[in-house]
C-alpha cells in the first residue's frame, strides 16, 4: 500500500520531466562555456602581451610597396640622336701653287693671311710639288702652309742689320728666307748680328741678333769745345 504519495522530485533516482531536461540543459551550458574559456586561455597562454591576430588593412590613398625583384617599365620611345652644329665655312682654301717658283707661291699665302713653311728636297729646282693642307682645302686664317720645294735650299746674303730696331731686322731677315733668334731679347736696337753682314747663309737659316739700347759714340779726345763766341 501506499500512503498516497506518488509525486517524483527532481533529482531522485527515476525521476523524470522537467527536473531532468533542465539537468541536461545545464550540462550543455557548461561545456560551451569551459570551450570559450579554454578558446581564450590558449592565446593568452601563449604570451601575456599577445594580441589575436587582426587581418592586414590598407590604409586609404597609400599605394601597396613595390616588389625590389619587379623589372623596370620598358622604354616606348628611343633617345633623340646627338647633333652637333655645323661648322661655318671659311671660304679660304689653300690657292693652286703646286709648279710654280718657291718665292711667288709664298707670297702668295701671305696675300691670304696664310703662313709659309719650307721643306727643301734633295732634287734640283725651285718649283713647289706639294702643299700640306692639300691645294683646295678649307682653311682659316693664319694657319700655316708648308712648301714642299723640289731642289735644296738656295743661298742667300745676310743682310746688314746693325743699328736697325728689332721688329725690323726682322722684317728684313723673313724676306730675305731667313729667321731672326734673340740671345738678349727682342727689344731696342740691334748691336749685334751672326753671321755677320754680307756672309753667306742659306734659306732657312737662323741670324742671331743682339737687340739692346744705343750706345752712343764717346768724344773724341783732344777735340776743341764748340765756338761759343767771342766775347764782347
């Protein structure tokens, strides 16, 4: 028999309803609960100064580095070519003295405002064979020609050059064939000359010349003093 009792409680063996789902609801709770805490207690374990790892954001307006193994842009269009500017014609050129006399072709270039130099060969005669620049070349101004002359050098006489100035006895030494060398300089007056005047000498030789002040010619001993007069 049975007092009349038949009310389960909750936690007793065999009892069922709502005290048993609620013990198997709380069961779930807590094992989602202890997965979050261990979820979080791995990070933390890993490091107390660690972070979860947060996905890379670009900022905006800044542009993404460029790789260093990239490979430049190619270029689309070729470097202008390098000119320079053409040179001014002169209108000069060397004038056609090849066959003709040594002396006139150097007159010649001189009437140009060319320069002269002379080769002398082993031959005979005076004509001139060749020109270095080549007859017909552009050329400037000054710029000296040589004359490459056939025969040797001709002789020629030094001239007397004593008492004249320097520049001069210069002149005359260059239109006569030959070149002035200065041993004391090349200013004042010629006091002295090698060779000496009237010598013999050959185109293309040097005459020294020793160019200083004027000596003057001393008095005379035993000459009388200039008539002043006679006295009143």
């Amino acid at each position: 028999m049975t007092d009349g009792n038949t009310a389960v409680y909750p936690g007793e063996p065999g009892a069922a309803g709502p005290g048993r789902g609620a013990k198997v609801l709380g069961g779930g709770l807590a094992a989602a609960l202890l997965a979050t805490i261990g979820a979080a207690g791995g990070w933390v374990l890993a490091g107390e100064d660690a972070s979860p790892p947060v996905p890379p954001v670009a900022e905006a307006g800044v542009a993404a580095p460029r790789s260093s193994s990239a490979s430049p842009p190619a270029r689309t269009t070729a470097p202008a070519p390098r000119t320079s500017a053409p040179k001014r014609s002169t209108g000069l050129t060397v004038p056609p003295v090849v066959g003709t006399d040594f002396e006139d072709a150097r007159d010649e270039l001189r009437e140009r405002g060319l320069g002269w130099r002379l080769v002398f060969g082993s031959g005979t005669g005076r004509d001139v064979q060749r020109t270095d620049p080549p007859v017909g070349a552009e050329v400037r101004r000054g710029v000296t020609v040589a004359l490459h002359v056939a025969g040797a050098a001709p002789a020629v006489d030094v001239p007397d050059l004593i008492g004249d100035d320097c520049d001069e006895a210069a002149e005359d030494l260059v239109e006569e064939g030959l070149y002035p060398r200065y041993p004391t300089g090349g200013a004042g007056t010629v006091t002295a000359q090698d060779p000496e005047p009237d010598s013999t000498a050959y185109w293309n030789d040097e005459v020294a010349l020793t160019c200083g002040k004027k000596q003057k010619k001393p008095d005379r001993q035993g000459s009388s003093p200039p008539d002043r007069g006679s006295p009143r």
